[in-house]
C-alpha cells in the first residue's frame, strides 16, 4: 500500500494542491491502483517551497510538485512504488 499525503496547508492551496489532487484521483483511477493506493490530506508539512505543493509518499517527501512536472512525479513517486 502506498500512502500519499498532499499538503493542503495555506501555501500549497494557493499554489494548487486542489488541481493536483484531482490530477492524482484521476491517474489512480484510470490505472486501477484504488487498492493500492491512499489519499489523505494533511496540513504543512514544513516544506514549503516557492513553487508548486509537497507531496509525502509514504516516508519520501516531494516538494514543488505542479501540474507541468506531475506526470515525472507520479511516475517516480507512485508506479515505482507500487510496482507498476
């Protein structure tokens, strides 16, 4: 199981969390990974950045994740991680 927790603290709301949680939803969905994968919320994580949102998979932490560098993030984060 792979858990991720996007930030949605003041910072990584204005910088899109919104956008790219709808971006991780539909991935997940379209892969079939729901039993393989967990969303979850959470407020700052303390890495903020001057671009784009923080994303923590399991223990690893991502920062500066935007809508441009998501497809290289989920790839990277989630499939290797997951195995697929």
């Amino acid at each position: 199981m792979v858990i991720i927790q996007i930030c949605v603290g003041s910072s990584c709301h204005l910088k899109g969390s919104e956008d790219i949680i709808e971006l991780l939803k539909n991935e997940i969905d379209a892969r079939g990974l729901e039993n393989e994968v967990t969303l979850a919320g959470s407020f700052c994580a303390g890495k903020c950045n001057r671009e784009g949102v923080t994303i923590t998979v399991d223990d690893e932490v991502y920062t500066g994740v935007t809508r441009e560098s998501f497809s290289e993030f989920f790839r990277k984060a989630v499939l290797e991680k997951s195995g697929k």
